[in-house]
RNA sequence: GCGGAUGUGGCGAAACCGGUAGACGCAGCGGACUUAAAAUCCGCUUCCCAUGGGAGUGCGGGUUCGAGUCCCGCCAUCCGCACCA
C-alpha cells in the first residue's frame, strides 16, 4: 500500500473497477435487496457545456443518498439525463454558428465525462436526451391525447414582440423593456398558441400540497399553495349596448369582471380592461386618435412583476356600460395593467378600496366614493392620500351603500352575489391564481408540436402513426425567428383529412414539457410505450434532489402531468414526488476594476491577491501585475460576473473526492454556500490524513484480535466513546440527510481515533477504521474504497458498496459518571458531577451544595431546582 | 408590487424537544521538526475590562427558572413571479 495519499491513481483504478463490473445497473425486483426500491433522482441538467459547482453539489448530495440507502439494502436507482431542448443552443448557434443539435450533443459527451470522473453512481443504461426523437415522440403522443381529452386547447397568448427583429421574445431576452439584440421597445403581442389546462387539476393539486405530500417541506407547501391561489370571489357582468362593426353587441352585451371585493361594488366609479378586450378594440376603431393611445398601452413586457412595478397608465374610451345594481352609467378605461389573459380582462375599479385604484382615479381625476368604513370609526376617510385600512375587509362595514349597509364583508358579499344572481348577471365564483399552461414557442430548437394547417380543414392533429414529427437538425438559427419558417421539406405536408396540401406547425413545445414526465422514462427508458410496468415498480419517486428556483414552474407541471397521466389510465399513482430536497445556490465573491461609464470588467477571483480591512472583511485586492481591483461582495456563481469555479479545476488539482467531500462540508444542503479555495485545501489535508492514519496501521488492523472493551485502558476508552459519539451523530444526521455534519462527524472520528498510536490497540484501530470508512464512504466513495479493500475489510464485510451499515455500541457510549450544567438563576456558573444513574434527590442535594451557589445566590437558600436528566441543574434562589 | 426564505466569531458553519452558544473546519498567532522554506505535528484563537467578572446569535419588546430556538413589531439581504433552465 502507498504510504501517501495519491488521488487521481486511486481515482482512476477505483473508476475502472465500477465501469468494469457494472455496479450501478439497477434492476427491477432485484432480490439481492430485500427492502425494496429506493429512486432518488436529480434534476436533469441542461447541457449548457461544462459542469458548474451547482450541479456537483446537487449529484453529490443524490449520490450520497444513494450509497447511502445502497448500504441500508435497498435497490437504488440513479439515473441521470440531459434536458437538451432550449433557448442557450440557439443563442450559441448565433453566435459560433454551430447548429443547435451539433453543440447539445458535444456538452452532453463532456458533462458526462464529467460526471463519471466525479464518481457519481448513475445508472447509464437509462440515460436519455430529451432532444431525441425516441424521447420527444412520447411528447407528441401525449399531446394528442392531451387534445383528445380536451385538456390541451388552442387560444390566443400574448408575447413579448421585437418589431426590428420581427420576431419573439423570452423574457430574459427583454432587458429594460426592448429587445436584447434590437434594443427596440418590445411591444406585447397576440398570436395563438396551445395551453394545457393545468386549472382543470387546480383544485386537486391544492388540497394534495396541503394534505397529500407529508414528505415536502413546509415553506415548499406554502410556496406551491401560494403560487395555486385558490380565491373566493363573483364573476358577474357590466350590461351595456356597444356594438361592433357589424352592429351585433359585443360579447351579448355583458362586460364580464371577476372580485374578491363584491362587497365594494356600490364604490365603482369606473372599469378598466385590457387594451386587446374587445370593448378597447371597438374604442379604437371609432375614434382612431384612440386607437394609437391603445396601441402604446401594449408596450413593456409581460412579466407579473413588471407588470406591478411600473407606472398605472390608461386611457378613458368615451364607452360606457351599467352598473348592474345601481343601473348607473360606468365608463369603460383601457388600462395597461389589465392583462387581457388573466380572468376576463376587464377588472372593476374601486378607488376607495383597492390601492392600486385609488392611484389610478387620483392620477385621472375619477371620483373616488368610500363604502366600507371601519367599525370602530376612529379613522377617517380622505381622498387625500391612501390609508392602509381603506382596503381592510374584514373590520369594516358598508356605507353609502343603500340596503347594504351595516353588512360586514362576508354578508355583504352573500347579499350582492344573490342580488346579482337574482338579476341573472353574476354568481360567487371560485377562481385560482394558477394559470393554464401555454406550451407553444415560437422557436425552433424544441420538440415540434404535431399539428397541421389546411386552408379547407383547419387545425388537423398529425395521425398517431406517423409520429415522431421529427425535428430537422441542421439548423442554424440567425435571429430572425424560427428556422422552420423557411424550412419547405419540413413544411410541406398533406392535410391527414382532406389530403390536399398543407402546412406544417412550426411552434414546438415549452421545454417544462420535457421535464415534466422524464423521471418516469428512466423508468423504462426502453419501452416500446410511454412508459411500462417498471415505472409502477419504481415510481412514486422516493426523494427529488433540485434547485429552490425549480419550486414552483416544474414542480407543478410535473405534478400536473402525473395527474392528467393518471387519468389517462398510464400510471396508478398521484404524486411523482415523496420527499423533495431544494439544494441551495453556490455564491462566490466578485471582484472587477471599474470601465468607462460606470462599466465593470469582472475579475475571476483566482486572479486577484484578496486584500481585507482592519476588521478582516475583504475590501478588494491585486492582480499579479500590481493593478488594484474593486470588491463587489457576493453573488450567485455565473458567467457575467465570472465568479465560477469549474469543478474540473478541482478535479484535476485535488481530485474528485476532495471536491466532493467540500462541497458537502461547505454548509446544509439547502443553504447556499461561498466558495473558498483554502477550505478545500483543509478538505484535502483531512483525507490524505485519513490515508496516512490507515497506512501507518496496516499491519495492527490486518492481525487485530477481537475488540474487549474492559480491557482498554481509560484513554483508549475514551477514544471509543468519541469514536462512537460521533457515529450516533453521523447516523442521524444521515437520516436527515444534513450532509456537512456528517463530515464533521467523520473528521472527529479521526481526531479521536489518532490518539491510538501505531502498534498500540490493534482492536480499537481495526474497529475505528471500519467504522470511519464506512461513514466516509458516500461521500468520498474511492479514497474509502481503496482503503478498504487495502486493510482486507472486503474479505471479511463484501464490497464497500454493499457492507453492512455500522451502528454504535452502547457498551462505548455508557458512562459512569457525569457533568451536568450547574445553572444558578437561569445563569451557567460551573458544573457538577454525579453518578450517570444519580436520583433526582441526589442530584439536588449535590447542586444545592456547589460552592457556585452560595458564592453566586449571596447566601440565599434556594427556592427551586430544575433538572434536566443528563444536562443541566438550575438551582433558582 | 406579490410570494418565499435567510440573518450566529475575521470566514464557512454547529447547536436534534426551549437547557454549557460557537462543535467541525478555514484563516490568523505561538511552538516543534528543518541549514532554510514547504509539508507535517502540538497549542491558542467571540468581544470588552481584567483578580475576577461583564456582554454577546440583525434591531426593539414579550413569555419562561432558562430563548439562537417560542410570540409581537421593525430592519437588511437573497430567491421566485408563468417564454432562462
């Protein structure tokens, strides 16, 4: 055996063994584990070129677990996948002309080299590209029954339009509201697209994340409950006689609105609507200065938050409709924070009690009429300036509202809902915050969506049996939009229906699609199906392992997705997901010398000579030529600030262990972590000591006779009760799988275990090191690997992958006698010793006559003693 | 704006049910070994006055024999907000 610590030899023999024997392959029923499966599983990662910090930390996390359980016997699967469709392929294509397919593949060979020098237990036999046609068909199949149930339909969406480029835009393409390669203000858009009716299953999803998912985390619950958004309110219409062009009323004459506020509605002094509602586009046909004020309604993007950031804006449209309880005239307002997509796109305004209201009506001079005001009466109504009261709802009581007023919100709110039901125009409506889900991109690196255009026959879904609509691969997209547009040999088809020619859909699929279900095709990542018996083998998921910013989007997709699956009669269960684990970001200082203009030139921290202020904070530093850079504290890893650590690096210099083994130690896995290059030198320095502890005790472990702990001396008693300590600790916290701690548990067996010097207890050191390896094991799987069959532990326990999971002996952690906290008034002021098994009166007596207690109590005798067994005594005088 | 989280030494952190705050590690300081350095090993290391104390877990209150932990009110930072993945 080496006398010193030689990573990458170690590494690389350890790595050929595994590929050699196919260690990892899981199998269906396998009866070597009795305890049944065990699927933990990441999140598929996009192939975006190199593997970054967040990704070693989110698979070392999933393969500690996994050894872990692997150990506890059961049948673990780990698979592993590429989320291959998306947005970076094109904009890498624009920039290097690559085509997208061409770049993804090469990413997805190195990240997977990468991978496999990280020593990551994956089962590559299920290993699938979601940019695969044997993949992405599954994605149309399902769409077609999607259509087929009437949970996918076709409607208008709005999007973020670049008018300079014609084309598109994400929402991380709009920076500041234009364009990012145009610099062109972004216009909103109609154009139709497919939604997947996510709402239908809203109901359900909510009452599963409040009662059906005990193994997610409480603020994860809260998160999704959030984001569902179930709400109580009343739909009801504004009559009105406005009539479109042809002169039939526009939508029968009924303005629809949905509230939560029914109990204001005698305070409507206006109603806004969405510049594409009908009403707004009828306003502009008549009156064409109109139509222009309408139009510049549209600019900004589409994003929630932007949309409640920026300034409310609107435009009066001469339009009027009726106040349905008061028959009042109601004048209609386009504003640009009504978005035409959420409920009916038109809301009512209420000034008096809605914040965002009473800023409109002060900023147009609309009349502003209080109806509720608050029981106590102790505060005044004033239109001067908003009060946060004015839009309390449950102290408060209706004014100025004729027959209801006194009523309380929820009276009030019964009493106008049945008077607008009476009038045949409302009804209480239970409505959700959750959205139906667009899929349709107008872009062409993604799974093609299978429909057809025919001038005679319309929409015509493709025939199952010519799926896949294969994407071509050739592309190179130049920003023009979608390379499909051009594309005759993909755009030209027959019309299934009529058969006369037709045009192919260019838009193809939300890349959330492909994530949706992917988890269960690793299940049976060959089947001839969507998926086949093995998914009901090892689905539900036993534990999911992602980023906190997946909390939402993908979760609810991919819980949505199981469902409509369900019900489709391919799966028998409810929820993908039992246990769920949110790893957090991996943040780095930022370090930059200032440019022109106020520009940074971002330093990769490697370069920089840190430098820190009198109190040790860092406040900047130097490069190796001598030129000062500026400190700009910490941020999330990433290319702008190129603040990354590539985890190669790492690999290359300490080797995988060592990488593994810091970022676990670094900090909770869901907490997010700094980088620091000197903690993984002190992560290296920890396993070649672990290396040397094992070389130096070879020969006393390989002759160790069996351990008698009466016959250890008091030190080497003392070791054993550490060693044991710390293995209690490491248990749970593998249970709870707080990963740094158990690190700090093996780092303190081996503080404790180095006090059995070489030649000395052969017994204790055999014993030490076959619990210490085993614990370190999933962690730091080769360096333990070697060791162990090194020292012959393999002859005697089997294979480290499948040695029996140690547990700590009770004979170790026993004690004769113990410290216990002496307390006086609440205030630690010693301690006192007694018998492990000491009675309560005796432990009271003992206290009450510490020397702490007359010093610290001024004589005084004592009134109380609390005792805590086995900790502290407060002696309160 | 809405929703969620976090805040503990110079730094990363730990503290399981309300019971010794700072385990474990990094950096730093001192020592051993060495011609010297690196590596390694040993010791010290929350702050303030210092005999012995006192203060201390973002800030201000509260409950309790006892609060990092529970309650109320603030402040700061980070994340998500539906076409980034």
């Amino acid at each position: 055996m080496e006398s010193t610590y030689h990573p990458r030899a170690v590494e690389a023999g350890v790595q050929r063994h595994w590929a050699e024997h196919d260690v990892y392959r899981a199998k269906e029923h396998d009866p070597r584990f009795p305890k049944g499966k065990y699927y933990a599983c990441s999140m598929l990662p996009y192939p975006s070129g190199k593997l970054h910090m967040g990704h070693v930390r989110n698979y070392t996390i999933n393969d500690m677990l996994a050894r872990y359980k692997r150990m506890q016997g059961y049948n673990v699967l780990m698979p592993m996948g590429w989320d291959a469709f998306g947005l970076p392929a094109e904009n890498a294509a624009m920039k290097s002309k690559v085509a997208p397919a061409a770049w993804t593949y090469e990413n997805i060979r190195v990240m997977k080299s990468q991978c496999n020098a990280l020593g990551l237990a994956f089962d590559w036999s299920r290993e699938l590209a979601t940019c695969d046609p044997a993949y992405y068909q599954w994605n149309q199949w399902f769409f077609l029954k999607c259509l087929e149930h009437g949970l996918a339909y076709r409607k208008t969406q709005i999007v973020n339009w670049d008018p300079v480029d014609q084309t598109v835009l994400a929402n991380e393409q709009v920076i500041d509201g234009r364009g990012w390669r145009s610099g062109a203000v972004v216009e909103k858009r109609e154009i139709p697209g497919y939604y997947l009716n996510i709402t239908k299953y809203a109901n359900e999803l909510l009452e599963t994340t409040l009662h059906g998912l005990p193994g997610w985390s409480e603020r994860l619950r809260l998160i999704q409950e959030n984001w569902i958004g179930r709400s109580e309110g009343v739909r009801f219409a504004f009559p009105h006689d406005i009539r479109d062009a042809g002169g039939k009323p526009i939508q029968d004459g009924r303005m629809y609105v949905f509230t939560t506020r029914a109990d204001t509605i005698m305070g409507v002094t206006f109603v806004a609507v969405a510049p594409e509602h009908p009403l707004a586009v009828r306003a502009g046909e008549l009156n064409p200065a109109l139509a222009s004020k309408i139009e510049a309604l549209k600019q900004g993007g589409t994003t929630e938050a932007e949309l409640a950031l920026k300034e409310k804006e609107g435009v009066a449209t001469g339009l009027f409709v009726t106040h349905p309880l008061t028959g009042d005239k109601v004048e209609v307002w386009v504003g640009n924070y009504v978005l035409i997509t959420y409920g009916d796109g038109a809301v009512m305004g209420v000034p008096a009690h809605d914040e965002r209201d009473f800023a409109f009506a002060k900023k147009y001079n609309l009349p502003i009429k209080q109806v509720v005001a608050l029981a106590s009466a102790e505060n005044e109504f004033s239109t001067d300036a908003w009060q946060e009261w004015y839009s309390a709802k449950d102290e408060g009581i209706g004014i100025h509202s004729g027959k209801y007023d006194g009523l309380k919100f929820k009276d009030c709110v019964e009493a106008v809902a049945a008077d607008l039901a009476a009038l045949g125009l409302g009804e209480k409506k239970t409505t959700f915050r959750l959205r139906d889900w667009g899929i349709s991109r107008q872009r062409y690196w993604g799974t093609p969506i299978p429909v057809i255009h025919c001038a005679d026959c319309g929409v015509v879904p493709v025939p199952y049996e010519d799926l896949p609509v294969v994407l071509p691969e050739h592309h190179i997209p130049d920003g023009s939009g979608n390379p499909l547009n051009k594309d005759e040999a993909f755009l030209k088809c027959s019309c299934p229906k009529c058969g006369k020619p037709a045009r192919r859909e260019t838009d193809t699929m939300d890349t959330f699609v492909d994530s949706a279900w992917y988890y269960m095709r690793y299940a049976s990542a060959d089947a001839s199906t969507m998926v086949d018996a093995r998914n009901d083998y090892w689905m539900p998921m036993d534990q999911y392992i992602g980023g906190i910013e997946h909390a939402v989007l993908h979760l609810l997709y991919a819980r949505f997705w199981t469902k409509a699956m369900r019900d489709m009669g391919l799966l028998k269960f409810d929820e993908p997901f039992l246990r769920m684990t949110n790893h957090g970001m991996l943040l780095n200082h930022i370090f930059y010398t200032p440019g022109s203009h106020g520009a940074k030139n971002y330093i990769p921290p490697i370069e920089v000579k840190v430098s820190h202020d009198e109190k040790g904070h860092i406040n900047g530093g130097t490069l190796s030529d001598g030129t000062k850079v500026d400190y700009g504290g910490i941020g999330k890893m990433g290319k702008t600030e190129r603040n990354g650590v590539d985890p190669q690096d790492l690999i290359d210099k300490y080797g995988a262990d060592t990488a593994r083994l810091y970022v676990m130690f670094v900090g909770g896995p869901e907490d997010p972590a700094v980088w620091s290059d000197t903690a993984v030198e002190g992560a290296m320095r920890f396993l070649r000591r672990v290396w040397t502890f094992c070389a130096e005790r070879t020969a006393d472990i390989a002759a160790a006779p069996a351990l008698d702990h009466a016959a250890l001396d008091a030190a080497h008693k003392g070791v054993r009760f550490e060693l044991h300590s710390a293995l209690k600790q490491s248990n749970f916290d593998y249970e709870r799988q707080q990963y740094n701690t158990v690190v700090s548990a093996a780092m303190k067996m081996l503080n404790a275990l180095e006090n059995v010097k070489p030649g000395e207890s052969a017994a204790l050191a055999h014993e030490g090191a076959s619990i210490l390896l085993r614990t370190l094991y999933p962690v730091a799987p080769h360096i333990t690997w070697q060791l162990w069959r090194e020292l012959g532990f393999e002859r005697r326990l089997g294979d480290l992958l499948d040695a029996p999971w140690p547990t700590p002996d009770e004979q170790a952690l026993a004690r004769d006698e113990i410290a216990l906290v002496l307390q006086v008034n609440g205030k630690t002021r010693g301690e006192v010793r007694v018998a492990a098994n000491a009675e309560r009166a005796a432990i009271e007596a003992a206290a009450a006559a510490a020397p702490e207690v007359a010093k610290f109590g001024e004589g005084r005798a004592p009134k109380k003693i609390i005792v805590v067994p086995g900790r502290l005594v407060n002696v309160v005088v």
